[in-house]
C-alpha cells in the first residue's frame, strides 16, 4: 500500500500531460525543465513587480529587480538605454541569429487590488497592474534564461536580448529605444501579452497619437467685469464641441477620446487656462494623421473663437502592430505542442467569482488552444508601442490567459489574477511558448529567412517616423 499512492499520481500526471507534449523534441523538453527550475524565482520576481505597482518611467524598483535577476543568470546587462533610466538590454551570446524578447513592466494608476475576487484596494488610490505587466516582463525573461542555458551549453548558437521597456502605458518608451537603434541587429523579436485566451496573435492593434492642448486667456471676476475677462474654458467647450460634431464625419475605424485636466478652479474667475489630454487613433497610421491634423486646425479655431491664446503639446504616438504570419505559425505549432492550461476547482471559482463581481457570466477560464485566426484589415482595440518595433524588425505576437473570459482589461480584476496562481500559470505558459519559438529560429536559417522576407513584403516602400518630440524622453511627466 505504501507504493500505491506515488504510482496512482505518476499516472494521473501522465494521463494528464497532453500527448504532443509527451513527444516534445529533446531541446524543447529541456525548456520546459528550465521554465520550470526557474518556476519559483520567476513567481517571486512576478509578485514583487506586482506588490510594487510602478507606473510610468517611475518602475525603479521593478526594473531593478529584472535587470538583477537576468545578471545572476549570466546576461550582461546595459542599464539607463535610450535616455531612460528603468530601460535596459540584457544580451548573451554572440553571433547571428540575434532574437530579442520585450519585458514590460509598467503599472496603471488607480486602481490598485487585493489577489482576491471581489474589489479591494490592496493601497487606496494606488497603482495597480491591470494590462497584466508584473507577468509580461517575468515571463519574457524566464524565455531568455531558457534560450540562454541552450546557448551556454552549445545546443544553438547565436544570441538572445531580453529588451526591459519602461512606460508602455502612457509614454510608449519603445519608441525612444526605436529611435535610439536598438533593434538595428536583431533578426527577429517575440512579444507576447497577458490575455483571456491563448493563441498565436496575428492580428494588427490601432495606431495612437497622444498630446495636450492648453488654452492661456485673461482672469476677471465672473460677475463685476467679465467683460474684461477671455476665458481659456470657453475655448475648451469649443474645441470638445467641434470634436464631438466631428466624429461624425470620420472613419468607422478612427478613435476619438479626451479628458479635461483643467476647466478651471472655482466658479467666481473667468478661467484664464484650461487644458485637455487627448488620443487619436486609427487601423493605420496613414489614416490617423490627417484627423490629428484637422483636431489641431479645430484647437486654433476654438481659440479664435474665444479670443485666447493655445498650444498643442506632443506627447508621443505609436503606429499599428505589422502582423508576420509566417512567425505567428512557428508559434502556433509550439502552442500545440504545448497543449492547454488546466485550472484548479478554485482557480475556476476564483475566476467566476471575478465575473459575477464584474457583471459578466460566469463562464469561467478559457485555456485552450485557439486557431490562427485570419487577419482582419481593421482589428479595432488597444494599441501598443510594439507596433514600432514592428516597423523595425519582423515581431511574433502571443497571447497567454492570465484573466477569466470577458474580464475587462485595464480593472482590478486583472490586478486580481495577476497576483495570484492564474496569472502565474499563464506567465510560465508564456515563458515556455516563446523560448519554444524562438529555438525553431534559432536551428532554421530557412525559416528565418522567410519571416524576414514576409517583413520586407508588408512594410513594403513605407519609411517608419517615431511620432515623438525631439529631444530625450519626458521622464518628467507632461502636465
């Protein structure tokens, strides 16, 4: 009876493991074992990123944390790239192919949480990681430190960089790092992104151009003179209201959306500023620009019409994501090979605890496989500095379950899974897809040479712009 427990168990995990993954090539067996030696160092580093909540150009901490970790795992690390100082490279290896890897690790204001299904700031009014950033960065490195120890051991050559890339979620850093020429010898790049699905991404994101525009008029008493007053709030209403009459006239695919950060302060003064922050954005870089030049002809007109003076402030803009179909393949064959994520009897509760929190059914979690989708010409959604790094070097996109179906993103319900045992399954999936991936490239030159060439074919005769300000990065936040 003694021996019977232990046995019952080696059969219950072998009925379990999918089958194509009992047939794993022996390099990529040994990823998986590397993965997973590193399991609880990786879970840590996750959970300290996320119990840290660093937002944009402010992640000391967790950049710190990643760069330390990468460097006692061999990586020589550049720290301070680009003109920022939580961007970093790490690098090992030497030689062709160089494939790099994107670590994010930024968190969003506001909407800090618990690791528990129902909405509990773990710090009022704090940060928190709601696009999933604590699992981007961690898992992104555990795929270098797997492709790493091959590398060491003379199983592949080349070299691989792991690509530390601050405030995605406001200032976009990848494009300085664009701009800087960092991915000037990498072959290619994988990404991948926490999600409510799995699947190899092939699908593009909108492009996105971000700044501010300020209104400077004449103080005066609301109701002794106003006559002596130009009210800078009067030009805000007439720039929103043309804006609002003008998304009519506009492209089902284009984005229009603003907040007013100064309206004024009291009731009593004729406002002499005003300020809004605003986003356009587009399926196509190409689309996207001649809106944000009529917005800014209508900020002029606004200002006319208000008798006052404005200034339009670039923050920083980002193109769409070019899609590689061909990479996006490789990635799907390595997700079958992998099989599905499979979930606890509390994970699943977890997971419809959040949905019944959140409004949604409770469907649960969704960790199988999905198809590769056919891309689709307008994808709607979000946008990503990665589309930049897209336009430089052919990108593989992923997409890992780290959140119950329908969840919604950017919600504490993500800061909810991320810092517990869903996201960590998701982040070490992840982990373990890419570093899969890339040793295909690694051992292929052919297939290397195709993604290339598919690269070379969708880009085509355009020439990438950063749409960025001159000068270094705003590590000092535009207000």
């Amino acid at each position: 009876m003694k021996n019977t427990l232990p046995l019952a168990l080696l059969l219950l995990f072998v009925i379990w493991m999918p089958k194509a993954q009992q047939k794993l090539p022996k390099h990529k067996n040994q990823i998986i074992r590397s993965v997973e030696n590193h399991q609880s160092a990786l879970i840590s580093l996750s959970d300290a990123i996320w119990a840290q909540a660093e937002t944009a150009f402010e992640e000391t901490v967790s950049s710190k944390l990643l760069a330390d970790y990468a460097e006692e795992n061999g990586f020589e690390v550049r720290r301070g790239v680009a003109g920022m100082p939580t961007a970093f490279i790490a690098t090992y290896g030497s030689g062709k192919p160089v494939i790099s890897v994107l670590g994010e690790f930024d968190a969003l204001p506001g909407i800090s949480q618990k690791a528990q299904a129902t909405k509990e700031p773990l710090s009022e009014g704090a940060a928190g990681h709601g696009c999933g950033h604590n699992l981007f960065g961690t898992g992104s490195l555990g795929a270098a430190i797997a492709i790493k120890e091959l590398i060491e051991k003379g199983k592949i050559k080349g070299t691989i960089k792991f690509f530390g890339t601050p405030a995605e979620e406001r200032f976009f850093g990848k494009v300085w790092m664009v701009r800087e020429g960092l991915w000037e010898d990498v072959d290619v790049n994988i990404s991948w992104h926490p999600s409510a699905s799995i699947e190899a991404d092939v699908q593009s994101s909108l492009a996105l151009i971000d700044f501010k525009i300020s209104f400077f008029g004449q103080a005066a008493h609301a109701s002794a003179d106003p006559w002596n007053g130009r009210s800078a709030s009067d030009a805000l209403e007439l720039f929103t209201t043309g804006v609002n009459y003008y998304r009519e006239h506009v492209k089902p695919t284009v984005r229009m959306h603003y907040h007013i950060q100064d309206g004024g302060q009291v009731v009593n003064v004729v406002p002499d500023y005003a300020r809004l922050w605003m986003r356009v954005r587009d399926s196509k870089r190409t689309g996207m620009m001649p809106v944000y030049e009529r917005i800014k002809e209508m900020a002029g007109g606004a200002a006319i019409m208000a008798d006052v003076d404005h200034k339009i402030s670039l923050v920083s803009g980002i193109y769409e994501v070019l899609v590689n179909r061909t990479g996006g393949a490789v990635m799907q064959k390595n997700l079958e090979l992998l099989g599905p994520i499979s979930y606890t009897e509390a994970e699943i509760a977890f997971a419809k605890n959040i949905q019944r929190s959140t409004g949604k059914p409770t469907l649960g979690l969704d960790g199988s496989i999905k198809p590769m989708e056919a891309t689709r010409e307008h994808p709607g959604g979000g946008s990503t500095d990665v589309g930049d790094v897209s336009w430089n070097v052919p990108n593989i996109n992923l997409g890992v379950t780290t959140a119950p179906i329908d969840t919604p993103w950017h919600s504490w319900a993500v800061v909810a899974c991320g810092g517990m045992s869903i996201g960590h399954k998701g982040m070490l999936y992840a982990a373990k897809a890419m570093a899969m991936t890339m040793l295909d490239l690694y051992k292929d030159p052919k297939l290397l040479k195709k993604i290339r060439s598919e690269y070379r074919r969708r880009k085509g005769a355009e020439v990438y712009e950063a749409i960025i300000p001159a000068g270094p990065p705003p590590i000092e936040a535009i207000e």
